[in-house]
C-alpha cells in the first residue's frame, strides 16, 4: 500500500541526485531550483524511484558538458495545494 506522508521535497531530490550521481557523465552541470519550505505529501519510495528514472533517463542523454536542472514550485490546485516538478537536460530530443 501507500505510504504517504508530508515531507520536505529537497532533501528528496538531493538523496536521487546522490543515487544517480555516478551514472552521470563526470562534467554534467546540475541546477537545483527547490525551495528548501516545499513539502509535498508523498509515498517517498515511490516518489524517489520515478526521480531517479528521470535522473537516469537525463543522464543517458546529456553527454558531455551536460546540463540537468532540477525545479519545483508551490502550485494553487482545485484541491487545493501542490507542487510542480520538473526535471530537464540539454540533451537531443
């Protein structure tokens, strides 16, 4: 089942940076945009495996003197407070 629960977004994507770190080529630039009062309500281990599929995923394609930029921000929702995530690079496609 789900375990959700709130907590603090950018202790959460420091943790996948920290997992993905080694499968990124060595000179890949990494942005990080989260504010440190976003929390989320999240079932972490999932949150934290679709993170890192997006990391990986990044880091397949950047290549050399790549870019990764990581960014979230408090968003207004009809059910009321959320979060947008987005996860970027300068890779082709």
């Amino acid at each position: 089942g789900y375990e959700r629960c709130r907590m603090p977004l950018r202790p959460l994507v420091d943790d996948a940076l920290q997992l993905t770190r080694n499968q990124m080529p060595p000179d890949t630039a990494i942005e990080v945009d989260v504010p440190d009062a976003l929390f989320i309500d999240v079932d972490r281990q999932r949150f934290q495996q679709v993170l890192i599929n997006l990391l990986q995923n990044a880091a397949g394609v950047v290549g050399n003197a790549g870019r990764i930029r990581i960014a979230a921000r408090r968003e207004s929702l009809a059910e009321g407070e959320g979060a947008s995530i987005a996860v970027e690079d300068n890779g082709p496609g």
